[in-house]
C-alpha cells in the first residue's frame, strides 16, 4: 500500500515516458499492482502511442489483455 501511494504521488506531477512506466511497474511484487499503476499512470504518459509497450512486464496475459482493454476505452 506504502509503494503504491507514493508511486502515484511521485507521478502525479510528472510527464513519464512508457519506459519510466515500465520501470516503476516493475517495482511492484503482484501483477494486479502492476496493473493499478499501469492504469494510473497512463494519464501522466507523454508517449500515448506506444503505452500498449507497458504490457510487456506483465507475467500473465489475462493482465496484458485487461490493460489493453482499457487503452481501447482511452
């Protein structure tokens, strides 16, 4: 709970690249907060057109399929 509060103030100001995403995500033991910040965080992405990138760190595909659901919503 204490690493994904303070990703996401560490974010909130900032303008991230999918590489930075990636990075962050990967700081995150569970796939499913991976997944929480990956969704959050893509508002605060400069590079919109290759977010689909950030499902790579995933290790199970259903969460892969889940993020890019929701970037076809974006």
């Amino acid at each position: 709970d204490t690493k994904m509060s303070t990703a996401k103030v560490a974010t909130k100001n900032a303008c991230m690249s999918v590489n930075q995403v990636k990075e962050i995500c990967k700081l995150f033991s569970m796939d499913d907060d991976k997944l929480e910040y990956a969704k959050y965080a893509y508002d605060y992405c400069t590079e919109k057109d290759k977010y689909y990138l950030v499902g790579d760190i995933f290790s199970f595909s259903d969460n892969t399929e889940e993020l890019n659901r929701f970037l076809e919503g974006k």
